[in-house]
C-alpha cells in the first residue's frame, strides 16, 4: 500500500491513477454518513448541487427519503435534517435513502467518485476502514479531506492520520505518497489523546460551536466507535459495508 493524503478536494489530481479513495469530512459530514448507514439507512446519495438534490428526491416517495442539506453548518430550508451524525437515528433513517449535500464533504466524493473503489472515513468509523484496507490491500490509496471551501482542516488531516496509524504494523518501508501523508500522521501522533481539543480549537469546530453544535463535536471526536464503512455502489451513491 502506498498512500497519499491531499488537503482539500480540488488538491486531488485528475491524472492520478488510485486503486482507491476515501473521502474525509470529520466536521460532519462523512460523521454523518457511517452513522446513518449503522442506523439502517438504505443509501447515501451525495450531490454538490442543492436543486439537483431537491429535483432527484421528489422522484422518491416521502416516507422512502431524507433530504439533508448544510451550508456554513447550518441546515438549509426544505430539508429534513441538517448534518448532525447525533440526527440520523434509526427512527429518523431507517430503510430510506439520505439525499445529502454538504459545504464540502459531498463535493469530495463528487471529486472521487471515478475511481474504483470509493469509500468515507471518519475518526468514528477509523478502525472499520483500516481493517477493510488490511482486507483489501489497494495499491494506490488517496486520502482526500473535504477541507473548508478550499483550503487546509485540521479534523480531517487528523483522521487520516490516524488510519495511517491503525495501519502502519501492515505498511511497508516506502509507504508515503507524498508529504502530507507523512505529516497527517505526525499530527495524529501528537493528538492522539485529545482529539475533542484539536476538534474545538479546529476552525470548523469553532464555527460549529458559535451555533451551538457543542454534542456534535464531541460526538465527531470519538474514535472507533461504528462499525460501518460506506461504501460506493454507484458513481455518487454508497451503501453500507459492515465490519464482519
Ligand atoms: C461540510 O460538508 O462542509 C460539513 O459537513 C459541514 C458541517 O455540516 O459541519
């Protein structure tokens, strides 16, 4: 395995050639997806696009379908949900398809979705992904943070950190894709006992407790707690793959 870890979505080279990518949005997103698919949600279908999202989902029937849409942490009117991980109860998801759209999360996997194997990480799910990879062997793995609008997130560098992490004892010598692969472990080393402070000194984290989000960044925080990998079945649609 040989891995590289890019800062934000639009870092992610087109020409690149991986075996697998995972995307990456502690702060909530991908929180959010592996929650719901634990929950018992049927599906996850990401879309960049608000209207396209709302424009797809009246095609389902209401009771099959939840609408989740965030900006600037905030929920966005005509959804049902707005991105906490702590909403998709089973009550709430179970057997239906999450239509979600996100600042940045959903546009990461919309960046990823050509490659052959898609799936999303999170400091709660971690463990789940590193024995799927240990399963797996890809060659080529990227690990690609959803970021805020561009640039550099702490939560998510972190995160994929600490897969590298639960790795390691499997990787070979030359298993740094780049630099940054080298440094999100390095980050995860030294805050792998307070990952609940880096998320609330994090920038999102900060924006996310100004609305008074305090539960969800503490959730956000937790390490390998869901057993559950989402997993892409189809270009921008992933469903669950549970730990065995
Ligand atoms: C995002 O996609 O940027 C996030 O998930 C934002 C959030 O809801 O906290």
């Amino acid at each position: 395995m040989k891995i590289s870890v890019y800062h934000a979505p639009e870092e992610f080279p087109t020409a690149g050639t991986f075996d697998c990518a995972i995307a990456i949005d502690v702060l909530r997103a991908t929180t959010t997806m592996c929650c719901a698919l634990e929950a018992g949600a049927d599906s996850v279908q990401a879309f960049s696009d608000l209207d396209e999202l709302m424009t797809t989902s009246e095609e389902w029937a209401a009771d099959k379908r939840v609408r989740i849409g965030e900006r600037g942490g905030k929920m966005m009117p005509g959804c049902d949900l707005g991105n906490s991980p702590l909403e998709v109860t089973r009550d709430a998801v179970a057997g239906r398809r999450l239509f979600m759209s996100t600042t940045n999360g959903t546009r990461a996997l919309n960046k990823i979705k050509p490659v052959t194997m898609v799936l999303t990480a999170a400091l709660t799910n971690r463990q789940a992904v590193v024995d799927f990879l240990k399963d797996e062997q890809p060659g080529a793995i990227a690990m690609v943070s959803s970021g805020w609008e561009g640039s550099y997130s702490l939560e998510d560098t972190v995160c994929a950190g600490a897969v590298i992490d639960g790795l390691m004892p499997v990787l070979p010598k030359d298993w740094m894709g780049n630099d940054e692969a080298v440094a999100a472990h390095a980050l995860f080393v030294q805050w792998r006992d307070s990952l609940d402070v880096l998320l609330q000194q994090a920038s999102h984290g900060q924006r996310l407790l100004g609305l008074g989000n305090t539960a969800d960044l503490e959730f956000c925080a937790k390490l390998d707690i869901v057993n559950t990998i989402p997993i892409q079945r189809e270009p921008g649609i992933l469903i669950a793959h549970a730990r065995g």
